[in-house]
C-alpha cells in the first residue's frame, strides 16, 4: 500500500505500535462520536453522521492490518475524544460537531508516513462534512445564540464598567451598590425596549412588502395588450424575460401564483419575547458584577471579587463563541477578556481622575 511502511508485526518498532494503537484507538473513539451522534438525529443528518462512523471503521482497519499481532489489548482514546463521544451520547448538539470539526482539521496523517495519502484527503473531507452539519446547527441558533451572548457579555462590561468607575471615585459601598442595580435595571430595559421596537418594526416591513390582497384580482381585468403584470414581477426580483413569461402564463389561465416575499414572521419571532429574552440575557450578565457589593464587600477587595467574577464569565462567554465558530476557544475567551477588562479600565481611570478619593 503507497506511503505506508513495511514494519508490521513482531519486526516493527516499538514508537511505531504506540503511535499505530493510538491512531487505532483514536479512529475507534472518533466512530463512536458519530455513530452517538447518528443515535440523536434522524432523516439525512443521522445518514451523515452514520457514513463517517462507516468511513472512520475503514482508517480502523489501516492500522489494525499495519499492526498484525502487535494489536495488543483495545486502548482508550485521547481524553478529548472520549469526553466528546459523552456529550454526544447524551446531547448531541451543535457544540459537540463543532468540536470534532477541529480535531477532523488537526488529523496527523498528512505528515505521517504509515497514513496512506487516501486517509489525509478522508480527514479533510471529513472536516468539511462536519463543518456542513455544524453550520446547519449554528444557522437553527444563530439568532438566539446573538442575543444571549451580546446580551449577557453587554451586561457583564457595562456593568463592572459602572461599578469600578464609581468605586475609584471614592464613593461609599451602598452608593456604588445602587450605581449597579440602577445600571443592571436602566441597561436591561434599555436592550428589551430595543429589542422589542427593532422585532416590531421588522415584521412591520415585512407585512408593508407583501403583495396588496386585492391585487390578485385585478389580473382578469387587466389590459393584455398593455398590461404591467410583468413589472410587478421584475419589481419582486425577476428578471426581465422570467417576469414577461410568468405574466403571460398567468394572462393565459394558468394557475400560477405571484411570487411573494417569504414569510419571515416566524423567523424573526414576536416582539414581546424577545424584549423579555433581551431583558433577562443583560440581567444575567450584570448582576455578576454587582453580587461583592450584595454580600457586603466594599473597596479594592469588592473590585477584585467582581473583576474575577465577570472575568471567569467572559472567559467562557468568549470560549463558546471560539467553540461555535469553529476557532480556537483560547484566542476567543482571552479577546473576550481584554475588550471587557479595556473598558473597566478606563472608566477606573476616569473615577480616579474625576473622584474624591481612592477606592
């Protein structure tokens, strides 16, 4: 077979069969997450994921020839492996194919050797498969996912913004406890009111774009030597020769119906739920950094109490957004992190520079 070597059985060395068992036990634990997968969906998606359990049994069989009699006991897979074919058992969701997205990206075997170059190309197709089936999941909750994360990460840096300003300016615990709350509450109705008057207001244009409800009864009496159906259809988006024929099938008799902007009520949901979602997403977020002053925590300790708070929150705000997007969490989390910490930054400096007195 090209590009494999011909160390098998007894005569290969040692690094080699631990290298082989792993990339075995790897292909093992990479076909129970799909096959754990499989189990959570149905129709297409599930005959996908079942395919990739197939072709993952066929880089199987590679290294278990390769190995011979060297195959030795069964090995576990790599920790992460293990962890995502759990989660796929028991959830089955979007962030799992995120994930096996990247390790389907990060395959060895186009540097390796004893992989046939037939098994790299796999792993990329592979990766591009289950980058497919992540952005099916990622488009499903890419709306609410939006919300939930600019919302709450809205919450978080405004908030612990606010509070360490008015800290630094020397103002008292209860002063600076009431700054929060007053924040949480203005910054929290402020994104409901806006999310409310922005649903509204889309659905508005949408009802304003659909087509008159008497038009279509004014086709019979149209003038067929002049008429201006055909503009009412290029004016929807066809093109020229598209609309003259669409209009003359319908001055025909046929039954066809005037094309219609989709129906994308659903899609954008109803006002008052989303200013509610809204509302409690930048509550979530902005109470963390209010909770030292709650508890009664004041100066430096309550600033550091918050900033640790709202920075594990970022931090992992940042790394499910780097998960979602199939990036690395790390880089996410750590921007998260900075832009949050920026901003507490500088409205500190500017409590001390416009305060009383310190912290």
């Amino acid at each position: 077979m090209a590009g494999v070597s011909l160390q098998t059985g007894p005569t290969a060395q040692r690094a080699d069969v631990r290298r082989w068992r792993r990339y075995l036990a790897d292909e093992r634990a990479e076909a129970a997450v799909y096959r754990n997968l499989a189990a959570r969906r149905s129709g297409e998606e599930r005959e996908i994921l079942s395919a990739l359990a197939e072709a993952e049994g066929r880089h199987e069989q590679h290294w278990l020839d390769l190995l011979g009699d060297d195959v030795g006991r069964p090995q576990r897979g790599s920790l992460r492996t293990r962890v995502l074919a759990a989660l796929a058992k028991r959830f089955g969701s979007v962030f799992v194919l995120a994930l096996m997205q990247r390790a389907e990206d990060r395959s060895p075997y186009a540097d390796d050797a004893d992989a046939t170059a037939s098994m790299a190309a796999d792993e990329r197709i592979h990766g591009e498969v289950v980058r497919g089936l992540a952005n099916r999941g990622r488009m499903r909750l890419s709306g609410t996912f939006r919300a939930a994360v600019f919302g709450a990460n809205d919450g978080l840096v405004s908030n612990l913004a606010l509070i360490i300003g008015v800290s630094a300016s020397g103002a008292d615990r209860h002063f600076v406890l009431l700054s929060g709350i007053a924040g949480l509450l203005a910054g929290a109705l402020s994104m409901g009111a806006g999310e409310y008057v922005s649903v509204r207001s889309q659905r508005e244009l949408l009802t304003a774009s659909a087509p008159h409800p008497e038009a279509g009864r004014a086709v019979a009496d149209l003038d067929v030597d002049a008429n201006e159906l055909a503009l009412v259809y290029r004016a929807r988006g066809m093109s020229e020769s598209d609309a003259q024929s669409h209009a003359d099938e319908v001055l025909g008799g046929a039954t066809v119906t005037a094309p219609a902007p989709a129906d994308d009520h659903e899609a954008i949901g109803n006002g008052m739920s989303a200013a509610i979602s809204s509302f409690c997403f930048f509550a979530s977020g902005a109470i963390i950094p209010v909770l030292p002053y709650l508890f009664g925590l004041q100066g430096w300790a309550a600033i550091a109490v918050a900033a640790t708070l709202v920075g594990i929150a970022l931090l992992g705000t940042g790394a499910v957004v780097g998960v979602l997007s199939g990036a690395s969490p790390i880089r996410r989390a750590l921007r998260q992190l900075a832009i949050g910490f920026g901003a507490a930054a500088v409205t500190y400096g500017l409590g001390l520079l416009f305060g009383t007195g310190s912290a």
